[in-house]
C-alpha cells in the first residue's frame, strides 16, 4: 500500500489545490480539477492508498469553506474505496 502525504500549504488557491494534489498522486491528464473529478480519480486510481493531509489549518486559511468541500471528498472517497484518508492539522 503506497502512502502519500500531502502538504496543505502548498494549496494557496483552488486552482493550485487541484493542480498540487493532481500532479502529487498522478492523476490522468484528462482531471478535471473539481470536486467530482476529484472524487472520481480518488477512487478510480487510488483505491489501495494511505493519504496525509499535512498543514491543514493552512490550507484552511488559504482556501476557506472549499478546504471543508475539499476534505469532504477525501472523507467521502475513503469511505467509498480502500483508500485512508489521514487528516494531520499542524
């Protein structure tokens, strides 16, 4: 089982949350860079895979209420796949 972590300070924006977490776990260039292609590829490409969310009280700042969306999908693909979602907030 292949374990990435992801560091929330690296998502300054929407856009740059979706570019970072796209290029991080490799998603297909056909990605959508929303929340539904998020969803889709986290349990399309990623089933047997331990995620790390690092500095999330960072990303919070820098994203606002889509950071609450953005975990919402994480939490959602775990619970929909083999995928582990970690949520680490320093």
């Amino acid at each position: 089982m292949q374990i990435i972590t992801l560091d929330g300070a690296q998502m300054t924006t929407i856009r740059e949350a979706h570019l970072y977490i796209a290029r991080q776990l490799r998603f297909p260039a056909y990605y959508g860079r929303n929340l539904d292609a998020l969803y889709d590829c986290l349990t399309e490409y990623c089933p047997d895979m331990i995620l790390i969310l690092r500095n999330a009280d960072a990303m919070r700042n820098n994203l606002g209420e889509y950071a609450d969306r953005l975990n919402q999908v994480f939490e959602d693909a775990a619970a929909d796949s083999h995928l582990r979602w970690i949520e680490d907030p320093s």
